[in-house]
C-alpha cells in the first residue's frame, strides 16, 4: 500500500499541481463528473482468462497449471487499491462541492460503485484483506500499514456500499434516455444490483463449501433480493446470441447490457482490445469444457444416445449438441479466421477447439486495436445466478423458476429442450450439476470460470487433470501427422501409456502429470512479498504459502 501510495496515492490533487489543486478543483458538477470518468480509463476490459479448465493458451498459465509462486509486487493487489483510493478522494471531496445534495450524491455514487467492485475483486483473489475507506493523509498515516480484516467485513461494507449507489445512480431507462451519448457506459442502479447480485452469490456459495462458519443463506438472500430488484428495472436478453457479441450487441438499445467496458469508436483501431487476433492465434477452448454442453436431447455428453460411439471426423462432437456449440466453436468448414475455410490444426490459436464466439473478422485487420465494447455484467448472469442461488437457498426451484431463468437461455438460442423437474428426475440427473452446466456454457471466455469453480470448490477436481485439445482426422488438415503424433492419443485412448481419453487421436495440450492445484493454498493468491514488507509485518501471508 505505500509503494501504491507513492505512485498514486494524490493524483487527483496534484497533478498538475498548478491547475488541479484542492483549490480550484472539486468546484462544479463537471469537476465530479469528470474525477469519476478516471474509473472507465482504469476499467479493464477485455482479456482471456486462461486459469481455469475451459479456455487454454498456447503456453501453461500457471495458475491453471499449479506452478505459480510468491511474487515479489503483482498489480492484482496493487491496481485494486489505486482505484480504491481513487473512489475514496472522491467520496470525501465530493459533499465539498457547492452542488445540491442530489446532484452530489449522484456522482458520489459511482465512487461507491467502484470501490465495492474492487474491494471485492481483492477478496475473491486474497479472501481477507485491508479494508481501506478513507484517503491517505500523509507517509505516517496508520492506514497504510493496515492489517487484513475479516472477509466478511469487506463484503458487509461492499453490500453497503452498493446500497449506497443503487439508491443514487440512474436507472437503465434514465440512462437510457439520457441526451448526452457519450455517457453510455456510465454504470446506472442495474449495474449497483447486478454487482450486488454477484458478490451474495459468490460469498454465499463459497462460505458453503469452503465451511467459513459464517451464514452463507444470509448471502444467498442478498443475492436473490437483488436479482428481483433487477429484473424489475427493464432488462431482457438480446434476441442474437451471435451478434451479441460483435457491435450489433452495444448500446444502450440492448437491454441485455448492464455493466459494459466501452471502447471505440467502433472500427477506428485506436483502443487496445485484440481479440480477433488472440482468437486466431492465442487461445483456443478445451475439449474438458466441450463436454459440458449437453446433446440436442437435454442430455449429457456422458448419458446421451447421440453421443456416437466413435469420433470419425473434428465436427462429430459439435454435431446433435445445443445450439449454443456452433456458436461458440468453429466448425470445419464454416468461414473461419481472416475468411477463410476453417481448417483444424492449421488456421487456429493453439490446439484445442477454435473460438467462434465474438470473432469478427473486419476487427482481426485492425493489428491488435479491437472496439467491440466488452460486457462486464450482462442479464443472462443475473437469471442464471438467481436460479442457482434459489436452489442453493431453498434446496429446490420450481419449474416457473427454471423457465424465467434457464429455459429463457435456452429459448434464446433456439434450444427448446426444457430444464424441468420432472426431466431431471426421469434421467438421473442432479438439478444443481445442470444449472451449473448451464452457466458454463452460456459464459465460456467472458472471465466468470475460475471464480466459479474456486467459489464451489471444485478446483482441485477439474484442473489437474489432463487437458485434452481436438479431435485430428489427417484428411481434414493440411497438418501433417509425424508433426502432431508425439501428442496424440492411441487406439485405446492413452498418450505414452498414459491414459487420457476415450476417443483415438485426441491431441494433449497438457498432461494431469505437469498440472497440480494444493487445496490447501491454491484457493487463494499469495500475498506480494513487497506488500508485507512494506506493511510492517500487520499484512501477513495466506496459509501454506509461507513456505514456499
């Protein structure tokens, strides 16, 4: 925090000193609208999140793949705490402003916001960590040796923070109507609700299943009032899931947006973004998370009679599934990378399944300068989440429930199989396992993954394990096999005597032998050295990370 506080602890006051003093600053309506457009400067927006078992890239992140160590400074605790600060100046400044109280209190409000998102992005990183509400008054000031506080406190004063801002951001259709178009992107009463929504479920569940012993229902609960509350103010699910991805799905005319990282202006190439090219060349997905969708009957891939017994081509396994996996993988033979014929193993980013999900080609000639606007909450996580904190709550969700949150997915994509309760007793099948299914699909690459399995607790099962790519059929690429055999499975389903998968020529990004994930620290990030040095020894290391 002082390493922090040195780099950044006064910007707002100070820079440059001879214009943005306390003095002439913080004087009009402007001058708090314009502190708080810092936190869409600072927003990041659009990455691919290689931690956990869905998508995988072309050399092992380490912490899907156990081999991260104790960094010595990592701006996943510093850059949190930048714009904490940052939230915290305005909050203190802003009843100084000789505005009234409304008006106030309206740009205090995204301060609040935003200090609620990034207190809570520390804690599902670190679990307890500095609760810091205050600006800094000087080197000696007793807030930069702060100690971390309880998990619970930081989300207690998140849940406060958040009320906070829901009472005084406008709502979606005000924001909607506004006739300044260049605040879309602005967060509004739905994004305070959405994010409230996020931070119950999560807490809820991974006090569950991590046995904190604190109330997990109490967490659940917020999450279900806010998702009510949501659901109230206009929001519907865009008709396209193709387009909702591409510029078609931004705006304020898409009421599936909530929270969006906005970029732009759309095909200018100015803003750093990439994502056609990563597409391409960077990332690809998983067959692990390929088998989570299920087959066009509303089975599993485990459980289905579509599921044919031998794989004769790449396309096998995308073919009889949920409409979602031809929207979501390419498909030999579809328009594919820079508009040509999608070929496996030759045009694709690594060797698992090529992403066809928010490519757009004329963005992949803009050399790594994309401006699709990125959603950071959009409506069909808050159905899904309210479904799953229902059942997480009541133990059940009735059928009603399930069409207003699960079958509307499903519905949207033209999959009219139905989720029901009478289904999954009929098929053996677990209601939670389905709608957790469910969530998983409809977010592959969109960063909800890794919290997920952290918060249920299922890491240790679904990331040491091997990560299998596609399927190679030498009459489908122009790849030539002696290139590619070293990694592919046998006819009984091994890789060097190893078994990995049920199906031959699957090819073997990783191994379950080069992958480990230690339940007993791995839920949580080792503290930066530097951040515990610096305290004076009150921060101190998560367990079983001392040692290393």
């Amino acid at each position: 925090m002082l390493s922090v506080f040195y780099l950044s602890g006064c910007n707002l006051d100070r820079i440059p000193e001879t214009t943005l003093t306390n003095e002439n600053f913080w004087k009009t309506e402007n001058d708090l609208k314009g502190a708080c457009t810092r936190f869409y400067n600072l927003l990041e927006g659009f990455s691919h999140d290689t931690r956990a078992d869905d998508i995988i890239g072309t050399t092992s992140d380490q912490t899907s793949a156990g081999s991260r160590s104790i960094p010595n400074t990592s701006s996943d605790w510093s850059n949190p705490y930048v714009r904490i600060f940052t939230a915290n100046n305005i909050i203190e400044k802003g009843p100084g402003v000789g505005i009234p109280v409304s008006k106030q209190n309206r740009w205090m409000a995204e301060a609040y916001f935003f200090r609620a998102y990034y207190h809570f992005i520390l804690v599902t990183k670190y679990g307890d960590v500095p609760l810091i509400t205050r600006t800094i008054k000087g080197l000696n000031d007793s807030l930069l040796y702060s100690s971390r506080v309880s998990r619970e406190i930081v989300i207690q004063q998140c849940y406060k923070d958040l009320d906070f801002a829901a009472q005084w951001l406008p709502t979606r259709a005000t924001a909607a109507l506004a006739a300044n178009a260049a605040d879309w992107g602005r967060v509004t009463r739905s994004s305070a609700l959405a994010l409230k929504e996020r931070i119950g479920l999560y807490e809820g569940t991974y006090s569950k299943y991590h046995n904190l012993g604190s109330d997990y229902k109490a967490h659940l609960k917020v999450a279900i009032d806010a998702a009510v509350l949501v659901m109230k103010e206009g929001h519907a699910l865009y008709p396209d899931f193709q387009k909702l991805f591409l510029f078609e799905g931004e705006g304020s005319a898409n009421l599936e947006n909530i929270f969006v990282k906005v970029y732009g202006p759309n095909g200018a190439g100015t803003v750093v973004h990439g994502n056609a090219r990563q597409l391409e060349n960077g990332v690809s997905l998983t067959r692990n998370m390929l088998d989570n969708f299920l087959c066009s009957d509303g089975l599993p891939w485990s459980k289905s009679p579509l599921r044919p017994a031998v794989e004769i081509s790449y396309n096998t396994a995308l073919t009889n599934r949920d409409p979602r996996v031809g929207m979501t993988f390419f498909k030999v033979g579809d328009l594919g990378y820079k508009s040509a014929t999608f070929i496996p193993f030759t045009n694709q980013g690594g060797n698992g399944y090529s992403i066809k999900k928010g490519y757009l080609d004329s963005e992949w000639n803009t050399n790594s300068k994309e401006t699709i606007d990125k959603m950071l909450i959009r409506y069909a996580e808050v159905l899904i989440s309210y479904a799953e904190a229902l059942y997480e709550y009541n133990g059940t969700i009735t059928d009603a429930q399930l069409d207003a949150t699960v079958n509307a997915l499903r519905a949207r994509v033209g999959f009219n199989v139905k989720l029901t309760n009478a289904f999954v007793t009929a098929n053996g099948l677990n209601m939670l396992d389905e709608i957790r299914r469910e969530r998983a699909i409809e977010f592959v690459d969109e960063g909800l993954r890794y919290n997920d399995i952290i918060r249920w607790k299922i890491a240790e099962s679904v990331l040491p394990v091997n990560m299998i790519g596609t399927k190679f059929i030498q009459s489908e690429t122009t790849k030539l096999r002696t290139d590619l055999k070293a990694r592919l499975t046998d006819a009984t389903g091994k890789l060097n005597g190893l078994a990995v998968y049920n199906q031959i020529d699957m090819y073997v990004i990783e191994l379950a032998g080069n992958r480990k994930f230690d339940p007993a620290k791995d839920y949580l990030y080792p503290v930066p050295l530097n951040e515990m040095s610096l305290s004076g020894g009150t921060v101190v290391q998560n367990p079983n990370w001392s040692a290393q």
